[in-house]
C-alpha cells in the first residue's frame, strides 16, 4: 500500500513539475511607455524594416482587400526580394492602385493601435490590434516601373 502512494505522488510530482515547465517557458509581456520607445528599440513593420525609415517598395495592386483600402502585395523593400509577398494598405500621394499592375513607391511604414467599432462611433475594446500601412512619400503620383521618378 506504502508503494502505490509513493507511486502517486511521484506521479502528482512529475505532473506539476511538468506544468511549470510548460508556464516557465511562455512569454511575458512587457508594459513599455510610448516615450520611451525611442530609447529603449524599434519597431519593425510588416516590410521588415523600421516604422518611419525612408524605404523604397516594389509590387503589385492586389484584388486582396480585407481590411485594406489600398492593397498591394510587396516583393521587392528596398532592392531586396522579400521570401513571401506582403500584402499592405497603401495611403497618401496616390490614388486606387490597379490590380494587377506593377508600382514603385518611395516612403515609409506607420502604424497605430486600431479596434473595431460597433456602429455607434464607439470603439470596443476587443478585438485591439496593432496596424501597419504605407505612406507613400514621393512621388506624388501612381509610377508604374519603368518610369522616371
């Protein structure tokens, strides 16, 4: 009879050692003041480069909207042949991008905090996000690439 219990708790034992090392392992999240991200990092957007960093993108207008005013899907982020496509929202100095049809763009990835609205004007709070698009800087027009900038 001794031995089954020493057989349980053993097993209780290796139970919870178990679960705490499953906890031990997950990630915290650190609460970090927005003044201070400039001291203490970076954050990089979906293009793999810092948010605000002047960078120049290549791709096509895509028929992929979701929740995109102005999709594209960038291949190309500053010379560079991305691994996979990444679809984008393109806004500022242009107009509806064609589907299909290639573009050049130079400017920089932004991004905020965004939630869904309810109808009312009022913004819930689940699901929060954080959204990245693309501010195109220059030029001031739709290029198709091949044309001079």
């Amino acid at each position: 009879m001794i031995e089954r219990n020493q057989f349980m708790n053993f097993t209780a034992l290796v139970f919870l050692l178990g679960i705490a090392l499953i906890f031990t392992g997950a990630e915290t999240r650190t609460q970090l003041n927005f003044r201070d991200i400039p001291n203490k990092g970076q954050i990089i957007g979906a293009l793999g480069k810092p948010l605000g960093e002047s960078i120049l993108i290549e791709g096509i207008g895509s028929a992929r909207e979701g929740i995109f005013g102005n999709p594209m899907e960038v291949d190309i982020v500053s010379g560079q042949k991305v691994e996979n496509p990444v679809l984008i929202d393109v806004r500022g100095n242009t107009s509806q991008l064609e589907v299909g049809k290639r573009y050049k763009f130079r400017g920089h990835e932004n991004g905020s905090m965004a939630g869904l609205g309810n109808g009312d004007g009022e913004l819930q709070q689940k699901p929060i996000r954080f959204a990245v698009w693309f501010d195109v800087d220059y030029p001031k027009r739709k290029t198709m690439l091949g044309e001079n900038q």
